[in-house]
C-alpha cells in the first residue's frame, strides 16, 4: 500500500467571481488586453464533502502597468494570476494543474498550500484544533 492512498486531493468544484455577472465561459473583457478582476477558486476534498474559497486577483500585465502609478509605484504580487488575455479554460487549465501539487495529509495541508495560490477563507483563522 502506498502514502499515496492515504493523501487528500484537492477537487476544483467550480470558478465564480463577484466582480463579473456572467463568468466565466461567457465573459469577455471590455478590454482584452487591460484587465482585472477577482477569481474565486472553490476547491474541496476529492474523498468527500465540503468547499472552500481561494481567491486570487486575475490581470493582464498591461493592467499593473497602468495600476502601479495609483498605488504609489509598488504593488505586492501575492494572490495576483497574470495572463496575457482572457481565456477561461487556459485559467482553469493552470488552477487545476497547480492543485495537483497540493496534495497532502491533512485538508489543513492541503489547504495552506492551495493557499500560496489564492487567499484562503480560513487563512487567518489559525490552525484547526
């Protein structure tokens, strides 16, 4: 029997996001060379119930090129999902092969590490007892 069989995977359960109506397969940017939005990443358990929210900042490079002078010239990069245009399935393609390199032995785990992707609900909630 392997380590594997007793690890906890990651499952994207779906994208959504408060900023756009529509998204994600019908939305198309007003701009698609200069864009950003908030992408909410709902992954939970592959071996059971529950979901859990990661959220990440989606932009294209030429929109922090026109956001750094409104933000006093220095924007930290955490949680940030740079793109070179709006393509959905390329953004779910990236998300679910990130979260296969998630896996570990406890959601806990599982989730601190999805966490470097996109802030976590939980993350400042603290440990689990």
């Amino acid at each position: 029997m392997g380590m594997d069989s007793t690890m906890v995977k990651p499952v994207l359960r779906y994208l959504q996001s408060p900023d756009i109506f529509d998204l994600p397969e019908s939305y198309t940017p007003p701009d698609p060379a200069c864009f950003c939005f908030l992408l909410q990443a709902v992954f939970g358990p592959s071996d059971g119930p529950g979901e859990e929210s990661f959220d990440m900042v989606v932009c294209t490079p030429s929109w922090l090129t026109n956001a750094l002078p409104t933000k006093g010239g220095i924007l930290s990069g955490r949680h940030y999902l740079f793109v070179e245009k709006y393509d959905i399935g390329r953004i779910r393609e990236f998300i679910d092969k990130y979260a296969q390199e998630c896996s570990g032995e406890t959601w806990q785990v599982v989730a601190e590490r999805l966490g470097r992707l996109g802030r976590w609900e939980f993350e400042d909630y603290g440990r689990y007892s």
